[in-house]
C-alpha cells in the first residue's frame, strides 16, 4: 500500500501514488477533510515523493533529498502556516504577505530538485486578501511548480480558488483502524483505545491526544445530572446549564454527554453493560435506561450534535445550554 506513513485514505493514497508515477501530480490541489485525519501529513509525503532523487513516486527515504525534506530543511518544500493575530477576537490567520511570498516560491525556479512544492497548511485561514493574490500564482504557474492546499473547511475557500484546483477530500477514519492504531502504537487496552477511536469523530489526531481522565470526570459529572434531570426543577437545571456552559472544555463535555445518550438508547434496545461504549458505568446506564429518558436518548443526541455544530459558528454558550438542559429534562 502506497504511503504506509498515513493511516487508512487507501483511496486517495492510490491516485496520488499513481499521479506521482505518471508525472501527472497536477499544479494545483486540494487536499480536505476533518481535522486530525492526516492531510497535511500525507501533502508533505507526496511532496517528498515528488522531489525524491529517485522519484518521482513515493520518498525512497534514502537519498539525500529524503533525508532534508524529512527534516524540513530543504529550499523547494515550502510549508506556510497560519499564524495567530492579536487584538479583540484574535485568531489564526494567513495573511497577505506570507501570500505573496509564497507566490513568488511558486513563480520561480526549483534550487535544487526538480520541482517545487508550497504547501499552505489550514488554507481556509487565508484572509480574502491573501486568497486574491493566490490566484496569480494559479492562473499560469511553471510546469515545475506544485501548490498544496490543505483545509478542513473548503467552503471558506474563494470559488475562483476551488475550480483551479484537483480536489481530494480524506473523510474520517473507521473506528476500528483507529482502535487498532491505538492498542498496536500507544500499547493501549482495548476498552480505553475503544473509547478514544469512538469519542474521536475518526481523527487520528484528536484520538492520540485525548485525555481519558479529563473526560471521565466531566462525564461521570454529566451522568449524574442525567439520572436526576428528568422532570427536573428550573432551579436545578438552569445550575446544569451554568455547569455545562462554564466547563472547561465545552466540546469534550458535549462529547461526553452525547456518548451516555447512545449509551441510554443502546441500552433500551437491550445492549448489556460490557459492550457500551462507556462499559464502566454501564450498570448504570442500564438502570437509567428503563426510564423516559432513554425513549428521547436519540433525538436528545442528535441535539447535542446540533449544539456542537452551532457552537462552532459562535453561538451563545450560556443559551444553547439553556436550550439543551430544558430538551434533557423533558
């Protein structure tokens, strides 16, 4: 299998693998998909490939060239990250000048290898200025110049942008890959590697990093409110919402709460405790699973899925609490 670095995208790894060894990898593409799924990773390996002394195809990881573009040292791999702005609403941005450095990478001549490579890491940060004056470098850029956008959000993008690009979209990685990925990598159980590849959303990333402590105890905090939310008073749920709203990490408690809801429906259609995703509470989750709660478990979940989505877009933390304490309770 082409690419064995990047895990799973066997789809995507095979026409790259293949355009690379035709020579056909095209000027412009586009590489998206969830975050953590291996993107950039995977950009920086077919670039490698491209310049490797004995490609082009995949990096032979031997040759002199290899060894620099593993390391990052090498003139014609060009990566450009955003960087974080200041002041009010500060956020990661990829602004007009590094644009139009990069323009001029890709407008020039390869130094040493026999092309060369920008690759612009979370494309979608570029400001609407930056994107303009990216598409002189993609209107005619040299037959040895290759542009790698690398996003998970390919709707930001300019449509102008898009159509000049190949695009390839990686999705998110099946649960049993990651699981596996876990127990072989990180020599974990198979419960806690269960737990991190189903809490992930299939990336890699957010997988490895995952803090199963952190998420226990804001679970267990959230598996008690669930056992006593149900025809609750408006005093106790508006200090739910309060709790939920001020927790730390907001989308790993959203993550949590809608893990104990496919438990609760998982546990009304009669799943024993030992094969839910949250077994060590499953006793629990078993009992809570007989009661009214567990009829709306579905649809309950599929809410807190739309909070997470709408908290993405900035929307009220204190309100969309509101909202989705008041649906708990019923």
């Amino acid at each position: 299998m082409p690419f064995p670095r990047i895990l799973g995208h066997d789809r995507v790894k095979g026409l790259l693998a293949r355009a690379l060894s035709l020579g056909r990898l095209p000027p412009a593409l586009l590489l998206s998909g969830p975050e953590g799924v291996g993107k950039r990773t995977l950009a920086v390996e077919a670039a490698r490939g491209l310049l490797c002394d004995n490609g082009p195809g995949e990096p032979c990881n031997t040759c002199r060239t290899c060894d620099r573009t593993g390391r990052a040292i090498h003139p014609d791999l060009i990566v450009v990250v955003p960087e974080t702005a200041t002041g009010f609403l500060a956020r990661e941005t990829i602004k007009i000048e590094h644009i139009r450095d990069a323009v001029r990478e890709i407008l020039g001549l390869p130094f040493e290898a026999r092309a060369r490579v920008v690759i612009l890491d979370d494309a979608h940060a570029m400001t609407e200025q930056a994107m303009n004056a990216l598409l002189k470098a993609l209107e005619e850029p040299p037959a040895t110049s290759h542009l790698v956008l690398v996003t998970a959000s390919p709707q930001a993008l300019l449509p102008t942008i898009r159509s000049r690009c190949q695009a390839l979209r990686l999705g998110p990685l099946p649960s049993a890959l990651l699981e596996a990925h876990l127990v072989e990598r990180l020599s974990l159980p198979a419960a806690e590697a269960r737990l991190r590849a189903s809490l992930s959303g299939g990336s890699l990333g957010a997988a490895m990093t995952f803090e199963a402590d952190g998420y226990r105890a804001l679970r267990d905090d959230i598996l008690a409110m669930l056992e006593k939310v149900d025809g609750a008073s408006a005093v106790h749920r508006l200090a739910w919402a309060d709790q939920l709203a001020d927790a730390d990490d907001v989308m790993l408690a959203l993550t949590a709460l809608r893990s104990l809801l496919r438990d609760l429906a998982a546990a009304r259609a009669g799943a024993p405790a030992d094969r839910m995703l949250n077994a060590d509470v499953g006793d629990r989750l078993v009992a809570l699973g007989q009661g009214r709660l567990a009829a709306r478990a579905v649809a309950l979940a599929d809410l807190t899925e739309e909070t997470r989505t709408n908290l993405r877009g900035n929307a009220s933390r204190p309100m969309s609490m509101d909202v989705l304490v008041d649906a708990l309770a019923g």
